[in-house]
C-alpha cells in the first residue's frame, strides 16, 4: 500500500527558469547541466545527509519539511540523472525547450541577478561558476531552497539558449530573454554588437550543439526548404532522442505531450514503426482504442516485428466490440426466422397434398 502512494509524489516545480516548462532536476541538486555522473551522485549524496531527518538540530517541523524536500526534489532528480540513457534523453529535452523557445517566445522575464548577469555575459565557466556560488549555500536553510533553485533553473535556461546560439543584443537576434535586473559586476553589451561564440564546454556535453549549428547553417541556404523523405544521419538522431524523451512522457502518463511530439516526428519520418507503436500505446491510455488499433497495424505494415506493436494490439483487440461478431449474430438469429415459417409452412403444404390425393381417389372409386 505504501508504494503507490511514493508513486504519487508531485516534483515540486517553480515558475522561474526552465522549471516553469519541465522538471529541472540539475537545478533540484544544484548541478551545472554539464556534470558527470560521478559529480551528480556526490552532490546527491552530500544533500541526502544535509536532508536527512534524523540530523542534529531539526525540530519536529523541520524535519517533515527536509522530508518533503528530500522525497519531493531530490530524490526524484537524482533518479531522474542516475542513468546514462536516461540522462541523455532529458538532456535532449533541454535542447528542444530551448529550440523551441528561439522560435516562439518573447522577452522571458529572468529576475535574479546571477541569472541577468550570464544572460550579458554567457559562457561555459561563468555559468559553472554561478551556479557552484549557489549551490553551496542551496540547501543551508530549508526557508531559502526553493529560491536558490529557481535561481539555479534561471541560469540553466540561460545556459541552454546560449548553447543554441542565443546572445542577447545581437543583431538579427529576437529578444527572446528579458533581464529585469542591470548586473552590479557587469556591463551590458551595445546592441548590434555581435558576441563572441561560445567557448568549449568543461565537460563532454552530451547534446553536441556546434555540430547541429553548423548543420542548420548549411541548411539555411536554401529557401523555405521541404522536409526531406529521406532522413539524414543527424535527423535520426534528433529523432531517437525525442523518441525517448516520448518514452519518458508515457512513463510519466504525460500524455498530451506525448501524442504532440509523436506527431512532430511522424511529419518528419512517417515510416517510423517504433513511433507509430508509442502513439498507439497514447492512444490506447486516452480511450481512443480504434486510433490505437490504427497505429498498431501501420507500424506492424512497416516492421512485422515491432514489439510494442505486437505487445498492445492484442489487448486493444479484446477492448474495442467485436461488430462483425455481432452481425454474424443477427445474421445467425434473422435466418432463424425464415427457417420457422418453412417448418411452418412445410406441414401445410403436406396435409394440403394428402387431402388432394385422398379427394382424387374417393373421386374414382
């Protein structure tokens, strides 16, 4: 009984920094999104011991509120980074967010000062070295948590935006980032003024973002280009990448979000077998068992093989009513009928004979 209530447990969220559109789990452990895994589980561990109810010097109230933190933030963030693959697939969301945010959003508002100040002057070891400033004193205080991680979530959004290519008073640039606040220990750049491009990374980060900018600046050449039928080897990849993040969204019963993104990819490779079978499992989750049925058949058309595919479409099957069942029901009961009236009929038919022949030979003897 006790493990679906821990299933239930909400991540805590804010309404700052890449929180505000997804988990920031790098921000709940107060990690740069560069880190290793090594580095992760340290941090995760030092604020397991801070958080720890049995610590020294939490009253009773205290120790419920670290208990929540603990179950609530950190444990779900440091399970949500734990694995490779994991990690990788919710790093990938961080780079369509920030895609995503170039395109359509406007003026951000970013309201720290740390935050403002990487948003003037972006680059790999101010943003490690803001973030480190935070971190130390993240989990000091359970009053002031949820304001250094917001804080944290800011400098990471900032972070990802510049990874893709953002510089905030460039030209050309749309004013994507609103910083509310003028930074004390920095000066910001003249408009027009072009920014230097980003330096190296400290860490192998895994999202490779100088090598899908030079790909997209190969690509902006060409006009209005039509997306290709046939996918490129760095389509596919970005393609496997939302693919798990789509993984993680069904794990997470997130199924809006699921069935958008799902979508996207099909206009992009529409005879990917695997995705046709996700969608279908969306479908089956929001009570559209005829789609789901759809999309199970097309996948299996285009990879007999498709486990999940094969897996769902047998328990769709017994879900959706049988119709041509029920015809063959009300074609086996309506035959019925004519054959009454012939039973019926037929000994008519007999006594009216034998009655004839009987009046013949009376007739002649």
């Amino acid at each position: 009984m006790n493990q679906p209530k821990e299933q239930r447990l909400q991540f805590i969220r804010f309404d700052r920094g890449i929180s505000q559109y997804n988990h920031d789990y790098y921000a709940a452990l107060g990690l740069p999104i560069i880190s290793n895994p090594t580095y992760i589980r340290n941090v995760y561990l030092r604020i397991a011991r801070i958080l720890h109810p049995d610590i020294y010097g939490f009253s009773a109230e205290e120790k419920e509120i670290a208990t929540q933190y603990l179950a609530k933030l950190v444990n779900p963030a440091y399970n949500g980074l734990m694995r490779e693959q994991d990690r990788s697939a919710y790093q990938g969301i961080f780079k369509l967010l920030a895609k995503r945010l170039l395109q359509r959003s406007r003026n951000i508002q970013i309201h720290s000062e740390i935050a403002c100040e990487l948003v003037m002057t972006p680059s790999d070891d101010v943003y490690e070295r803001l973030v480190t400033e935070i971190a130390k004193v993240q989990y000091e205080s359970l009053t002031q948590i949820m304001l250094h991680t917001a804080d944290i979530s800011e400098l990471n959004l900032v972070y990802i935006l510049y990874k893709e290519g953002y510089r905030h008073g460039a030209v050309n640039m749309p004013p994507v980032l609103a910083p509310m606040l003028t930074p004390k220990s920095t000066k910001s750049y003249v408009a027009n003024v072009p920014l230097p491009p980003p330096s190296k990374p400290s860490y192998n980060y895994n999202l490779q973002y100088a090598t899908d900018q030079q790909a997209s600046n190969l690509h902006s050449n060409s006009d209005e280009t039509v997306i290709q039928t046939r996918v490129e080897s760095n389509d596919m990849q970005m393609i496997n990448n939302r693919m798990k993040i789509c993984e993680i969204y069904i794990s997470q019963s997130n199924w809006k979000s699921a069935l958008q993104d799902l979508r996207e990819i099909l206009s992009i490779d529409k005879d990917n077998s695997r995705c046709l079978a996700l969608l279908g499992v969306v479908y089956k989750n929001i009570n559209q068992p005829q789609m789901a049925k759809v999309s199970f058949k097309q996948s299996l058309q285009i990879n007999p093989q498709e486990a999940i595919a094969l897996k769902h479409l047998l328990e769709v099957d017994s879900t959706i009513p049988n119709q041509s069942s029920n015809k063959n029901c009300k074609s086996a009961r309506n035959p019925n009928l004519p054959n009454t009236k012939k039973t019926i009929d037929k000994p008519q038919k007999i006594s009216w004979l034998s009655h004839l022949l009987k009046w013949a030979f009376a007739k002649k003897s």
